[in-house]
C-alpha cells in the first residue's frame, strides 16, 4: 500500500476511534487511541521524528502546561473549596443561587481550567442543594454548560482556545473584546432557559450523600492571595506583546519554586493526558495535512454548495463535530482545514466548539466530570435529563453567535 494511503487510512482509524470512544477487546479511552494513532503514522506511514516533533505545535503545548500548574496552585491552596462553599450558601432563594452559580462558574472557567472547575463545585453543589432538599439535577447541568459558555470568553479558557489562539495568531484582548456579547448573550440565554424549564420540578426526592466524595485542600489565604495575583499579572501580561506560552511557564516556575506546596503535588494535578491527546493529534492531523487531501476535501464540498469557510456552515460543523469526536479533535481537525483568515473564522471556531460542547453529555469533559461526579452522590444524570436543557441552550447560543457574526461583519 502507498504511504498516503496508509496515511489516509490511519487517520480515518483514528479520528473514528475517538468519535466511539473505545476500540472493542481493549482498555483504550481516547487519548490512548490518539497516541496509537500518532505511533502508527511514524512506524507505517513514513513520518520521521522530526516531522512528528515539527507537527506538534509545541507553544500550546507549553501554554497548557503553565495553565494547568497555574491551576493546580489555587487548588491547593483551597481556593476552589473556598469559592464553592461560598456559594453553597446562597441557596435560601434557588433563583439567585443558579444565577451566583453559572456566573462565577463562567468566570472561573474563562481564566482557570473549568474541568477543575466543575469537579470541584460538582459535590459542594450537590450536597448542599439536597440538604435543602432542592433537586440538584438542573443545578448541576447548568454547572456544566456555564463552564463550557464561560471557557469561550477567552484566550485561555480552554485547551482548544488555547491551541486556535496560538496558531491564528489571535490578539487576547481583540478576541475578549469580540467574544463577550455572544458570551453574554449565551449565558444569558441558558440562565433564562434552564430556570424556566426547572423551576416547577425543584422538589429533591432524594437522600443526602456521602460527603467525602472527593478530596477537599484547606483554605490557605496566603498562598490563595499569591495565587490570584500571579493569574492576574498572566491575564494583563497576554495583553502584550509577550509570548503567551513563556508568560504561562513563567508563572508555572514561580508556584514549582514553592515553600508550601511539594513539586509533585502540583505536577500530580496537570493534565497529563489531555497533553499527551494533543500531541498525539498534533501527529496524525500534521501527516494528514500534508498529503493535500484536506484542501482537496474543502473544495469538493464548496463544488456541493457546502463551504465550510462561510460561517454558517463553520458553526455547525464545528458543533456537530465537537459531540461526535469531542472538542480538541474537532478543533484539531479544523485548523488544518479551514481558512483561517477567512473573515472571523478563528473566532467561530472558539465559540462554537465551546457551545457545541453543552449540546449532549459526550459533548465535552466538563459535562461528563458534572455526571459523573453527580453519580457518585447517588444523583442521576440521564441522557436525556442532559440533553433537555443542553439542546435549546445550545440552539439558542449558536443563533447568537450567528447574529453576531452577521453584525460584527
């Protein structure tokens, strides 16, 4: 077989292996299959250590990693526990206590990881809204779907945000500028929508959990304080024109050089796997760029009247494809496909993935976190229950994001 066939026939492999999510007979998850992917194509398909490592896009790489330590300080330091219990408190009027969720739920996740994010408000919710006897189902749901509307604020919000910043070249305070009305437009819309399609079924039936389903870190205000400073000066620092990915490891190399907090306690909260993901997709989207037949895709869908640089079609492509084959693939993909200086191409990107993510349960990491987390508290989560709110939200979201391209243009 030629190598680009063997090439095409990989990625094929690959990209459906992530859409189903296991490979039956096998322990693998996805980025066990992204990895096997990226290992295929440098043992059959003729790509070199150097093509792989050229590839890899190694700035977002460094990004994540100075964001994940950034992170996993605040958690340390109690910062997350403290915020939840904060608005654990909130409860006597349930109205309220949704709005103070999704709020600083999206604040945080547009400056922090909001899968940490999630899992750390997840049981602190949970708990308190059953004490209450308030059914926390909808509560929990709107958790995860302010965490994925609050991720596409900005530049930093996300992995995927992440890696489009680092490749379009985007400027951090034109894409915060150019994202905060669909942003506010979205969460506005999901607030509306999920309180009006849960207020009259707030009744828990259920019985109070066990509360040590997670560990907890005790608040240290020192090190919160410490922490919080360093985000902001990261946050006014990716104004300029300072490499972002050196901004983040430096700050990274602040919290490792700590008196408090032991190296590996902070490198055991990273992300590993989700590094170890894009690496691996960097591989088998970079062999599979460079055979041509992504442009050549391109331009026989535009002879069909589907171009997928026009922003309609971009929109929902790229939230269909971030419920199929999950956000950092569908992102992946895209980048090596799209144009991206077709007019607000990149930012349609960003948006609509994190939008697209609220669509299901499967629809991001955060959703599943949320689920997961719930079930281990005796709350069930179904399909269903999800994708009630998480539709017309993500409906709703993706007409906005429409309009404003329209406007913006």
């Amino acid at each position: 077989m030629e190598p680009i066939n063997i090439i095409l026939a990989i990625f094929a492999l690959t990209y459906i292996g992530i859409a189903i999510g296991r490979i039956p007979g096998l322990k693998l998850n996805r980025v066990g299959i992204a990895l096997l992917g990226a290992i295929g194509m440098m043992i059959f398909g003729g790509v070199t250590t150097a093509d792989a490592v050229s590839y890899v896009n190694w700035p977002t790489i460094y990004l994540l990693f100075g964001f994940f330590v950034i992170s996993a300080q605040l958690r340390l330091s109690g910062f997350y526990d403290k915020v939840a219990v904060s608005i654990a408190n909130q409860l006597e009027r349930p109205a309220r206590f949704l709005l103070i969720l999704m709020l600083v739920t999206g604040g945080l996740s547009a400056v922090l990881n909001h899968d940490i994010v999630c899992f750390v408000f997840a049981p602190f919710t949970g708990v308190a809204l059953l004490r209450k006897q308030i059914n926390p189902v909808p509560f929990l749901i709107a958790l995860a779907i302010s965490s994925n509307i609050g991720a596409a604020a900005t530049l930093i919000g996300n992995p995927q945000n992440m890696m489009i910043g680092q490749i379009a070249h985007l400027g951090f305070g034109h894409y915060l500028l150019w994202s905060s009305t669909p942003v506010v437009f979205a969460m506005s819309a999901a607030y509306g929508i999920i309180w009006l399609m849960s207020r009259k079924n707030l009744q828990a039936p259920l019985s109070i959990p066990n509360e040590s389903a997670q560990p907890t870190y005790p608040f240290n205000r020192l090190h919160t304080i410490k922490g919080i400073i360093i985000l902001i000066l990261v946050i006014g620092l990716s104004f300029t024109s300072l490499p972002k990915e050196v901004i983040a490891l430096a700050a990274a190399g602040l919290h490792l050089a700590s008196t408090k907090f032991h190296t590996d306690d902070l490198l055991g909260l990273v992300d590993w796997p989700i590094l170890v993901l894009f690496m691996g997709l960097f591989v088998v989207a970079g062999a599979f760029q460079s055979t041509g037949y992504g442009e050549e895709a391109i331009h026989w869908l535009a002879q069909g009247g589907f171009n997928l640089n026009a922003p309609g079609y971009l929109t929902l492509t790229t939230a269909a494809l971030s419920n199929l084959i999950g956000n950092s693939a569908t992102v992946m993909l895209l980048l090596k496909v799209v144009n991206l200086a077709a007019p607000a191409a990149p930012y349609i990107l960003a948006l609509a993935n994190s939008f697209g993510g609220s669509l299901i349960i499967i629809g991001s990491v955060s959703n599943i976190i949320v689920v997961q987390q719930a079930r281990g508290m005796g709350i069930k989560i179904s399909f269903w229950d999800f994708a009630r709110l998480g539709i017309p939200v993500t409906l709703a979201a993706l007409v906005g994001l429409l309009i404003w391209v329209a406007l913006a243009r």
